[in-house]
C-alpha cells in the first residue's frame, strides 16, 4: 500500500517499506538575485550495512563540496507530506531550515519558496517517470519537483551572509538502488525570459535480461511543458560528445528539441550504489546549454541559452548511443 501512496506523490519519502539497498536524495539547487552566488544542497539517506543519512553541499561557484554524514537515527520523514528532517535542518518543498556545522563547515538560514510547479501527475503517468513509475523493480526512480521558482531569505555560509532575496530555485530528486551504470543529467533554469527551465537525462535502464538507453526530457516554457521520453516514443537522433560539447537531438511525435551542452568547471559529488555513497561525480553549476524548440515542419518555437546549468557525464557513454 505505501507502494501505491507514493506513486502519486513523488516528493515524499519512499524509503519506508524499502528494503537494503536503498538511497533517497532530493536536490535543491540555489542561486541568488544577482546570479553571482550558486549552491546545490542534497540531503538524503542510504540504507545498507552500514546505513546513515547525510547533507552534500556544493559551491557552484568554487566546486568545493562537502559531504555530512549522520547517524541513521538523526533522519525522519513524514509519512504524508515531503517534510524531511536530518539533524537540525529541515527540508520541504515549502521552505529549508539549515542548521549544518562540523569542523569543516557551518550553514545556517531559512529559505521560503514561492510558485513552485513539479511535473504533472496522472494516473497514466505519475510524474516524469510516465509509466515507468509503476514498475516496482526499477533500478533508480527520478522526480521533478520545482522546475522554476522564487527564493526569499538568507543562508550564511562559513560566516559569509547571502542574500537569496529573488533568487531562483530547483528541486528534483532519486530514489532506489542505485544511480545507472552511465548517464547525462542536464539542468537549467537561467533562461533570456523567466519561468523557463529544461530538465534532461539521459541513462542506462537494467529491464528483464537486458539493458536500453532511456531518456527524459522536460522543457517547461511559461506554464506549458514540453515532453520527451522513451515512454511517449520519441526517438534519439543525435548523441555525440567530443571534448566538453555535448549534443543531443530528440524527435517526438510533433516536436524537436536540440541540446548544445558545454562543460565547464564542478566539483565532486558522491552516488549510490548498492554497497553505499561511493561513486564520485563530477557536476557543473556554471555549464552553458543551447535550447532550440522546433515543429515537425521545422518551425521554431523556442531557441534560448540558459546559463548557470548543471551537468553530469558519468560512464561509459558509447551505452547510451542508439543501436542502428
């Protein structure tokens, strides 16, 4: 039955009936008015041998990160509504509370959310996993919280006040037993206009005896979303990755979407696996991508570029190329 709650419900916790392996992780990234000042915190939980819940911090403007572990007992979830608690800080889609400090490093603030729209919900298909969210045996499950939103408040960090006042936000998460073998993730919400964000992953899916190259892609535009997915049968055209360019060309039934991705400098963060949080992955916050929105007759809808974008390239890439 908790199955069957959540599926409706992406946000929430859904490690509950679980059993090990599992992670959960939402991911919230920050950036103030003035586009001078980035962060993604990540607070989450791994369920293993040696299970414990933790905070990762990424400056996007240096790479620095951190990870903060907790003792399992320090983590707690509502059962009806995503409200997660991890040692003195607390997170919804509502608001987070910061209260990290440790010998290495100390935040401490409240942020408030306004307008936040996660990808539609339905009974055909709950949330960007389309169908795929009621397969019980996935490896990895994905959510799209908050695809553009306002920031109101403060954080200080190691001492240093930032001023979120205006800024904008994002929130997505993961949960299940481990990250794919390979994957692209792709993320912004600094368009030329406001209430634009892009959201694109591209992944190894293990199935029953064999493995497929899955994506999904949302290009949300003033209020309308424009969708790309293995389950509504677009097709990948054009995957190629030469140095720090990644191009990516995806035809649906009546669009065409075009990525022109360029990676720049990250830091490191930790993933799941099914033994724990050990593999390292590279991710930009100040990646640039090129957008281009088109109709099947080739008309353009939308060409922007978004700045301030993050990117994760992990494995062997030469997976998620189409067999001819």
């Amino acid at each position: 039955m908790t199955f069957l709650r959540n599926i409706f419900h992406p946000d929430r916790f859904h490690g509950k009936s679980k059993d090990a392996p599992f992670f959960e992780g939402w991911y919230f990234k920050l950036a103030n008015e003035i586009e001078d000042k980035f962060f993604a915190f990540i607070p989450g939980v791994f369920m293993g041998d040696n299970g414990y819940a933790f905070i990762q911090i990424l400056n996007g403007n240096t790479g620095e990160s951190k990870f903060v572990k907790y003792p399992l007992s320090d983590f707690k979830a509502a059962k009806d509504s995503f409200e997660v608690w991890i040692g003195n800080s607390y997170f919804s889609l509502d608001e987070i509370r910061l209260g990290i400090k440790n010998e290495e490093v100390e935040v401490e603030g409240k942020l408030n959310f306004s307008g936040v729209n996660g990808w539609p919900v339905s009974v055909i298909s709950p949330g960007i996993m389309g169908w795929f969210a009621w397969v019980p045996f996935m490896e990895c499950y994905h959510g799209v919280l908050g695809f553009d939103h306002e920031l109101i408040g403060t954080l200080s960090v190691n001492g240093s006040e930032i001023n979120f006042l205006g800024g904008r936000g994002y929130i997505e998460k993961d949960w299940g037993r481990s990250f794919p073998e390979a994957y692209i993730w792709m993320q912004t919400n600094h368009f030329e206009e406001g209430d634009v964000s892009l959201t694109a992953s591209l992944a190894l899916i293990p199935w029953i005896g064999y493995s497929f190259p899955g994506f999904i892609i949302g290009l949300w535009v003033k209020g309308k979303l424009y969708r790309f997915a293995t389950y509504t049968g677009a097709k990948i055209e054009k995957l190629s990755i030469e140095g720090d360019i990644v191009e990516i060309r995806i035809r649906g039934r009546k669009f065409t979407i075009e990525l022109r991705a360029e990676r720049a400098g990250g830091g490191e963060l930790k993933g799941p696996t099914e033994k724990a949080m050990d593999v390292r992955v590279f991710e930009s916050m100040t990646s640039v991508i090129d957008v281009k929105l088109s109709t099947s007759r080739g008309e353009i809808i939308f060409e922007q570029t978004g700045k301030h974008a993050g990117l994760e390239i992990v494995g062997d890439l030469e997976l998620l190329r189409p067999k001819k």
